[in-house]
C-alpha cells in the first residue's frame, strides 16, 4: 500500500512540473482561461457572471470600475481594485449574503487631497 501512494505522489508531482514554459496546469493562469478559484489566476482574480457560469480568471478592477470587496471563497462577480485602490461600497454582512455588496474603485491616498 505503502508503495502505490508513494509511486502516486511521484506521478502527480511529475504531472504538475510536465507543463512547458512558466505556466502551469493549475495555477499561473492567463486572462480568459477557465479557474476555480482566484489564486490560480495571475492576476489574482477568478470571476464568473452569474452562479452557474463559468469562472474565468480576469484583471483586477481599475480606478472608477465597479468592484467586490475580497472574499474567502475566491470566486467574485465583480473583482477587488487594483493594488492602491480601495473598494468603496457596500460592506454589510446582508451585502455579502445576498451578493449585492459592490463598490466602486477609488484611490483614498488622491481623494484626501
């Protein structure tokens, strides 16, 4: 038994580092490729338009984009902002419950001023 797991992990590991180039079959996915969750994307975003839909990774929202909040399941319907830009919306436990908690991507530092 002891053996066949082991020649099993073998076989796995063989199979993840067998993919050419820096892309892998799991994670470092390209924009517009089909995800299960957002840290397989590059861009650290996996979304999907309605609850049957298929996920695709995608780019993170930019400044004045309609954007979610992040989340602990990693699938959004909006993606969080860029890095630098704050999601300013609705941030209630109802807002996540019912998928209605979106925002807008501003940058904090720019309208301080």
């Amino acid at each position: 038994m002891e053996k066949v797991l082991v020649l099993l992990l073998v076989a796995l590991v063989a199979v993840a580092y067998a993919a050419p180039g820096p892309r892998g079959l799991f994670v470092n996915l390209d924009d517009g490729e089909i995800c299960l969750n957002s840290m397989q994307c590059k861009s650290k975003c996996c979304q999907h338009d309605t609850i049957l839909g298929i996920a695709r990774c995608t780019h993170k929202a930019m400044e004045n984009s309609e954007c979610s909040p992040k989340t602990v399941y990693g699938v959004y319907y909006r993606c969080p902002c860029e890095r630098g830009l704050t999601c300013e919306g609705d941030k209630t436990i109802l807002g996540a419950i019912t998928n209605t908690n979106y925002g807008i991507c501003l940058d904090v530092g720019r309208s301080k001023q």
